[in-house]
C-alpha cells in the first residue's frame, strides 16, 4: 500500500489502521482521527489523512457509509462508518480481552448487505437514535436493518424500538428487520410489523434456493 500510492507517512498510516481495526462499525471523524495523530506527535496533513482512507478502501482493507440524507453537504460533514472486510481482524487489533460482539455482528450484517448488491446508509433520526443500516435497491422500497446482538435487556431493547419507531415517520415506505444472535419474534411498531431474526437464519435467507 505505502509504495503502490507513494506514502511517504508509513508510521502515521500504520497508526490510522490499528485504530480502524479496533473499532469496527464506529463513526469515523478525520477531524478526531487527525488531532489523535497530532497528540501523538505525528505531522500530517488533513488531506493526506482523507487520502489515506481511501488508500484503505481501495485495499479492501476496509469500508465506509455515509449518513442517509438527500443533502451532499449533510453526507460529507458527518461521520461515516467504518467496517472492516475481513472482521476477524477486529480480534487481532483490539486492546479488550474480547472484541465487542455487536459491533462484530454489525460489521458480519454490513458485509452480507454490500454482497446482496444494495447501496447502504445508516439513519439518524431528529433526536439522535439511529438506525444501522437502511439498504436500498433500484426501483425497490428501502429496507431499515437494526442490529442487536442481544435484546433480553428491557433498555436495550426499548432504544431499539424506539429508533426504528422515529425512522418509520422518516422513512414511510420503509420495511425493518433486527438481526439479533438468538432471538426470533415479530415486532409489532404502529401499524408496521418488525421482524426479528437471528443472524444465522437471515445469513441463509441471502444464499441462492438451490443452496439453502
């Protein structure tokens, strides 16, 4: 990477990735990412370090998405999230004893998603919830996907519903799914109905019939 794009910043850059892959399905400020350089004494300008991430997305080191909006400046002064294409690299880079499963799961989701072909955004609604992915395809409604590892807890699984409620009214011709690790039910939010599913099963639903 560092010769095919003539960095010359190889620290700085290794740096950029060990915290990328620390943190998978995270916001990624540059603006945060580039005083965190700073503070620990590397010189780099903000344009190089927006070069960088696309160096890495060009690698297939990682990939991003952009907040779900019609405004381009809405889209470029918000943070995008970050997900790494191979997420068992999150293991190797993170400083925990485990790395956080939902986040896994939500990078697991992410991929599965970008294979199905759809073009993805995460959702935040006027009061700050947000939904992880909303997914959509030529000439077909969107699709919100919410991500929960697990919903047993009462507050967990309130500000699930809740996000999913306020997005509904954002996004009226929207359908929603959660993808949870083990439980399964049906939802029901207003006059929507909300499918909960777990991963394996939804991961089956995306291979072609003769497979399944």
């Amino acid at each position: 990477l560092p010769l095919a794009h003539a960095v010359t910043h190889v620290h700085a850059l290794q740096q950029v990735v060990r915290q990328l892959l620390s943190a998978p399905a995270q916001p990624l400020s540059v603006n945060k990412l580039f005083q965190s350089l700073k503070s620990q004494g590397f010189r780099l300008a903000k344009d190089a370090l927006y070069a960088d991430l696309r160096h890495l997305e060009d690698a297939f080191l990682i990939g991003t998405i952009e907040i779900d909006s019609p405004s381009a400046r809405v889209r470029m002064t918000n943070p995008r999230k970050c997900y790494l294409i191979d997420p068992g690299l999150a293991h190797a880079f993170s400083t925990r004893a485990a790395a956080n499963l939902g986040s896994i799961l939500e990078n697991v989701v992410y991929l599965e998603l970008r294979r199905r072909g759809f073009k993805l955004a995460y959702l935040q609604t006027e009061s700050g919830r947000e939904v992880d992915f909303v997914a959509r395809r030529p000439k077909a409604d969107p699709e919100m996907i919410q991500v929960c590892a697990d919903m047993r807890d009462a507050s967990t699984r309130q500000r699930e519903i809740a996000a999913l409620e306020e997005a509904f009214r954002e996004e009226k011709a929207a359908r929603a799914t959660i993808v949870t690790l083990r439980e399964e039910e049906t939802i029901t939010i207003g006059r929507r109905k909300v499918r909960v599913v777990p991963a394996w099963r939804w991961l089956l639903e995306g291979l072609p019939s003769a497979v399944q």
